[in-house]
C-alpha cells in the first residue's frame, strides 16, 4: 500500500483544493468535427409559477432514466456533469441551478441540403417515454447544423421561417446563421459553418452558442414577472397617494383639536400603510430573485456574443445587434421594475415615518395635557390639605384646650387657687401655635 509523506503537497492541501481545481475543466467541449448534427435541451426545474422548487422527476432523475434506456451507468447523485458516447450519438448533461441541459451530437453525411440536414438531428436517438417525462419543462430547444466551407445563402432561405435571418463571420474562421425563432418543431436553429477553424474552435463555438440560446431564454424570465410586478406596483401607489392625501387633509388639525375619531383615523392609516409595506416584501421576496437571475443571465449572454468576435456580413444584422435590440429592451423593463419597487418601498417608508411622527406628536400632546390636568389636579389636593390643616388645628387645639379645661377645674376643686376659665383663655393660642409647629414637623418628616 503506498503512503503518502506527511510533507508532500497533497497532505498538506486543504481539503477542497483538489476539486476545486478540478473544477475548471469539469466541462469540457464536445469533440465535434463538421459535418455535425447536435440537438440541445435545456430543461428547466422549477414550475411555472416562478417557485424554484422542482416537480416531476428530478434532474438526476431524468438523467437516470435516459441512462437506463440504454443500459448505461448513470452518474453519482452528486455529479453536476456527464458525458458518454452511446456509439450512434454522444451526450453531455450539466446540472445548474435552475435548470439542466442535455447535448446530444452525432455524425451526418457530407453534402446534405439543410432540410434534409435538421431532419436527421439526434433527437430521433432519444426514446419518445423520456421525452414525454420533459412536458412542461422544456426551456431551450435547438437543433444546431455544423457544415464545412461558406454558406449558401439561397439554401439559408430553406432552413429557417423567420422574418429576419442573423448572420455573421465568428472566431476568424466560421459562420453563424440563425433567425433565433422557433420552428415548427418547435426547435430554433442555428447553421454553423466550419470555413477556415482550427483545433477545438468549432466545439466551442458551438458550446457558445448554445449557451446564449439557453441564457436568453432564462434571462426572458423576468420579463412576465416585471408585467405582474408592474400592475401590482401600479395598484400600491395609487393606495398610496390615497393615504398620502387623507394625511395631508387630517394635517389642517391642530393637534390639541384633534379628537378621539382623528387619532383612531391615524391608526387606521398606519394600518393600511404596513398592509402596503407587507405587500411590498412579499413581491421582492417572490421575484427579487428572479430579477437577479435575469441580470446575471443577461452577462453571461453578452460575455458569450463578445467571444463570437464577430465581423459583419453586408446586408445581415449580427447576434450583438440583434441582442441589442431585442433582448436589451426586455431586460430594461426588469431593471426599471426592480428599480421603481426599491424607490416605492423606501416611500412608503417615508409616509410611515412621517405618519408614525405624527401619532408620536399626537400622542406627546394628549400626554402634555393629561400631566396638566395632574398639575391642577395635585394643586387642588394641596389647598384643600392646606384648608383641612387648618381645621385640623382648630380640632386638635379645641380637644386638648378642652382637656386643659378639664384639668383645671380639677385642680381648682382640690383647693388650690386657680381659675379655670382664665387659664383656658391663656392656654389657647399657646396650644393653637404647638399644634400647628406640632404638625409642620410632622410634615418634614414625612416628605
């Protein structure tokens, strides 16, 4: 058994080291030598209403499946790639992360017209149940010709039903046609012609332009998503100029006039406004991810058409150009949808500020008054103390002078010379004056 040395490379890697750089040729091209016929499917995995989760069977799945038709090992449920030659066609697969896409080449004879060309496509290989397992989850479809020497552009006519035909000379040595529409088979079709290309330029070539089929297709997917974003935007601020104009009417009140009615309208104000607030997260958490999706697909779109290096055709418009006008349009309307629901959520989070502020000076005022009231009310309490001391002076100096009396008439019958009546009157204000001094320390203590 061989062991590897505790200082070589390999143990002192990180664990990831490996696959990760294995990663950058875990797709290599088909190996494609014109004439060619490949057939590409992009199959998506997540279901019309926009969710990302799958249905029906997974991508392995289908890939399992296909495998199994012709009796060959299907990959490990981990792998994202797999290529095998089934000897009468080759198949790549690759697993991203909406959808995964199937490439199906085989051989064709030299010298065929090009509809005689994309009726022997591959797609006849595969089995028609598999087929049946991708309804409703076909993304891309295309059939891609690779011939030998210069175009003929009569036969071009034959090939494709569009009205506008793209051409353009690509990587200094081929040429790409199409006119990017679906046929009646309901494949597009591209016609790709080998005049001068070297080594592996033809495979990717091909590669590339699958790629921006496919990509602009995902891409396309934000597009009735900003519709259906649109209208709803369209429904929330129309509320929100309602509300914004039933706070500028309520703002003619002064707050001290403001009533029990105007601050239950304010509530239910603040109410209707997190409602729009709430709506607003619910579509950014539904379709901020398609937008994203889009603008990142609609990259690599425009990084693949830069790698055609294309020069033009006299008299056919080239894939940048018709991109441009096609696509660019479409990814606009989901950068200003995106853009005008970012400025719709941070303006409704103004009015709620606004609004909240002023329920907060409503609220701050309706306190003002209330510890007002506190103040009479507790300068009420202190002079009917003050008036309830005083009688309590007069109470309490009433009793003991009483009691004094009593004592005196007492003394006064046990012999000794004392008259009571003169002495009472004596003691009153000097009981009066103790009370009261008796009390105010009382009061000291207290407080």
């Amino acid at each position: 058994m061989t062991t590897v040395p505790a200082s070589s490379p390999a143990a002192l890697s990180h664990a990831q080291r490996i696959p990760l750089a294995a990663e950058i040729h875990s797709r290599p091209f088909l190996r494609l030598e014109a004439p060619e016929a490949i057939t590409h499917l992009a199959v998506y995995r997540a279901s019309e209403s926009g969710s990302r989760s799958s249905h029906g069977p997974g991508q392995h799945a289908l890939l399992v499946q296909l495998c199994e038709h012709f009796g060959v090992a299907a990959p490990h449920a981990s792998a994202n790639h797999f290529y095998h030659d089934f000897g009468r066609f080759r198949l790549k697969w690759e697993c991203h992360t909406e959808f995964a896409t199937y490439t199906v080449a085989a051989k064709i004879d030299a010298g065929l017209a090009l509809p005689e060309a994309f009726a022997r496509v591959p797609l006849a290989h595969l089995p028609q149940s598999w087929m049946q397992a991708l309804q409703g989850r076909l993304m891309a479809a295309v059939h891609v010709v690779l011939e030998r020497g210069p175009a003929d552009p009569a036969a071009l006519r034959d090939a494709f039903s569009g009205k506008t035909v793209v051409g353009a000379r690509v990587m200094q040595g081929g040429e790409l046609w199409t006119d990017f529409a679906i046929q009646a088979d309901g494949f597009s079709r591209f016609v790709l012609r080998d005049v001068d290309m070297r080594g592996e330029q033809a495979a990717r070539l091909v590669q590339r332009v699958l790629e921006i089929e496919t990509y602009r297709m995902m891409a396309l997917l934000g597009l009735p998503a900003a519709r259906a974003v649109g209208a709803s935007l369209d429904d929330i601020e129309a509320e929100l100029a309602t509300l914004a104009e039933r706070m500028i009417g309520a703002d003619g009140i002064a707050p001290d006039q403001r009533g029990a009615h105007d601050t239950d309208d304010d509530q239910r104000l603040l109410a209707q406004i997190t409602g729009l607030a709430a709506r607003l997260e619910r579509l950014a958490l539904a379709n901020d991810y398609r937008f994203s999706a889009s603008k990142a697909y609609q990259r690599i779109v425009a990084a693949r058409i830069d790698e055609l290096r294309e020069a033009r055709i006299e008299g056919m418009p080239t894939v940048g150009e018709f991109m441009d006008r096609r696509l660019s349009p479409a990814m606009s309307t989901c950068e200003s949808t995106a853009a005008r629901k970012e400025a719709l959520v941070r303006r409704v989070a103004n009015v709620n500020d606004l609004l909240r502020t002023r329920v907060s000076i409503v609220q701050e005022d309706q306190n003002r008054r209330i510890l007002q009231s506190m103040d009479r009310r507790a300068a009420q309490q202190l002079r009917l103390q003050q008036a309830v001391e005083g009688l309590s002076v007069a109470a309490i100096s009433y009793y003991v002078i009483g009691l004094l009396g009593y004592a005196g008439k007492a003394l006064k019958g046990l012999g000794l010379p004392l008259n009571p009546e003169v002495a009472t009157g004596v003691l009153v204000p000097v009981v009066c004056g103790a009370v009261w001094l008796g009390l105010r320390r009382m009061h000291r203590r207290m407080h």
